[in-house]
C-alpha cells in the first residue's frame, strides 16, 4: 500500500451574492436560493398574509423590461448576473386598493474558503492534506471575491461574520478578519464552518460554508535504511519478514503537536507485549533484530499518546518474522 499525496490546502470554492427585496407593507418575497451563483437560476415567490395574490394581476420585469405577466403570477424565475453585475428585479402587483412595487436586487459574488490544521503532523514528501485531529487548532480563510463599478472590493476591507455550528463568533467577527481560529470539538465528527463578508456600506456581500472532517490519528511503519535513509514509498505490511538487524521507523499521522521529539508526546514500544526502553532521542525509530540461526516470529507494538489531549492517541501493531 501507498500514500499518495495530495495540496496542503483544500480549496473551496462557494458562491454567494447579494439578493434585497423592498417589498410594500403586505407582500413578503422569498428568494431561492437566497445566495445564487453567478448565472444561476434564482426563484422568487410573493406571498402575503392580507391580500389574495391569487386574483390580481401581477407583472414582472428584468431591468425595466417587462418579460412575465398574469393573474396570480407570484412565482417567477430569473437568472443571476455574473460576478460583478447587478440585475433589478421588479413585481408590480395590482391590488384592488391601488398598484403596490416589490425589488429585488441580484448582485452575485464569489467567496473562497481555505482552511489548514495547523498542528497536525505529516511525514516528509506526503503529499496529502494534513487532518485535523481531535482538540486540533484549525485556520480557515475567507477570500471574497466581490466587484462593484469601481472595481474589486479588497478583502481586507470588508466585515467578516463568522459561525461555528451555527452559532455565532462574536470575538472571531470583525472588520477585516478574513480569517478564523477554532479547536474542532472530539465529541463531533466535523465542525460547519460558515462567514458572510459584506463591504462597509452593506451593499454587496458574499457567504460561503463548510464542513470540516476530524480524523483518529494513525501510526504506519517504514523501513529505515542505513543507505538509502527512510523508504518512504514502500509501508511495513502487518506481517514483515526481516533479513537481519533493521531498523523500523514509525510516522504518525494527524496527530499533535508537529515536533515528534516534543515532551508531549510519550511513545511506547513494545515487542511481545513487554515495553521496551529506548535511549535514542529519537523515539520514533526502533532497531529490531534476532538471534543467529533461529526461526520465528514476535509481535511488534507502537502506542503514541498526547498527554495534554486525551483523545490524541494512535496505536500500531505487526508480525515480523525472522
């Protein structure tokens, strides 16, 4: 079995715009969906509590042209602009007491999501995105990509509201805080991260959201080799046949904090279930050999442990044969 690799940082890629509706006194508007795309098709439904939509005459237009018309018309489809434009939306509703306007302004904008886990560990030339793991620090990044007519709108002028699970951040929100620190919680397989970024004078604003996975930390096994260094491409199988003395080297994934050699971490090694004591700084390689002209097998173990986060723990375990 191989690691293959993949980017460091995931990119998401999510859509949102800006969608006002100034409806008259008694006419609510319902815009679906309420964040299109640019050019994505966007439903708007008139409803109204007082006044009996289904028997009037309701007129749509698309920046001042009108395109739909008919009694009880209270639906009506229309397609975001690209990022950047602007589409005027407007529903004449011609009740019996007088001719009342609703409009709904579309102006779609782009945001992209980057997130990392900062503390996660991954071994050299892996080319996979580094997991959090339970109680890890993760980063995520706004990037809103949003135009007006004078052109794009800096990130870093912008309002950032930010949610995890839901729930509001009032110490992560904040003028150009485009970027948002959490501990995802070991109790949840994954955190909903969410933002909206709106320019200072509320006029254009983009939203995005995303749920980031935890994974359990896990341990593989590589031979390390006098000349050649670590074998990376090639992992231990579970039954591993050894030639002579060699030397196994250990690499956790997703598991906190970055520094193998940090205190924090304890690393316990095992060979049929008795504990072996290392006196090599580096804890994550053990020698392993046999006695001249015997045949066997022994059972080899590794258990990491992160003493500051209980639920930071991995555990390893092969034959070797000899």
């Amino acid at each position: 079995m191989k690691l293959k690799l993949s980017l460091l940082i995931a990119t998401f890629l999510l859509c949102g715009t800006t969608a006002n509706a100034i409806p008259s006194t008694n006419i609510s508007v319902n815009i679906a969906p309420p964040n299109p795309a640019p050019y994505e098709n966007v439903a708007i439904t008139l409803s109204s509590f007082v006044d009996n939509l289904d028997s009037v005459l309701i007129s749509w237009s698309v920046n001042g042209k009108t395109v739909s018309e008919g009694i009880g018309k209270k639906s009506f489809s229309a397609t975001a602009p690209g990022a950047g434009g602007e589409t005027k939306v407007v529903a004449l509703v011609y009740l019996p007491e007088g001719t009342t306007d609703t409009t709904i302004l579309i102006k779609p904008s782009v945001m992209v999501l980057l997130w990392q886990a900062n503390d996660s560990y991954v071994p050299p030339f892996y080319r996979g995105k580094a997991l959090p793991s339970p109680d890890s620090e993760v980063k995520v990044v706004a990037i809103p990509e949003i135009r007006t007519s004078s052109g794009n709108v800096s990130p870093k002028n912008m309002t950032y509201y930010w949610k995890k699970d839901y729930t509001n951040s009032v110490d992560g929100s904040g003028y150009g805080k485009n970027s948002f620190l959490f501990t995802n919680d070991y109790l949840e397989d994954a955190n909903n991260i969410s933002v909206t970024a709106s320019t200072v004078d509320q006029k254009y604003s983009s939203e995005a959201g995303i749920d980031i996975a935890m994974a359990e930390p896990k341990i593989l096994f590589y031979k390390n080799d006098s000349i050649l260094g670590t074998l990376w491409d090639r992992i231990l199988p579970d039954t591993y046949k050894i030639q002579g003395p060699e030397i196994v080297e250990a690499a956790p994934y997703f598991i906190s904090p970055k520094e193998l050699q940090n205190p924090a971490l304890i690393w316990s090694w095992f060979i049929n279930d008795a504990l072996v004591n290392l006196t090599s700084f580096k804890k994550n390689l053990m020698p392993i050999s046999a006695p001249e002209r015997t045949h066997g097998t022994s059972k080899l173990k590794l258990e990491i442990k992160n003493r500051d986060k209980i639920f930071q723990t991995a555990t390893k375990e092969i034959e070797v044969e000899f």
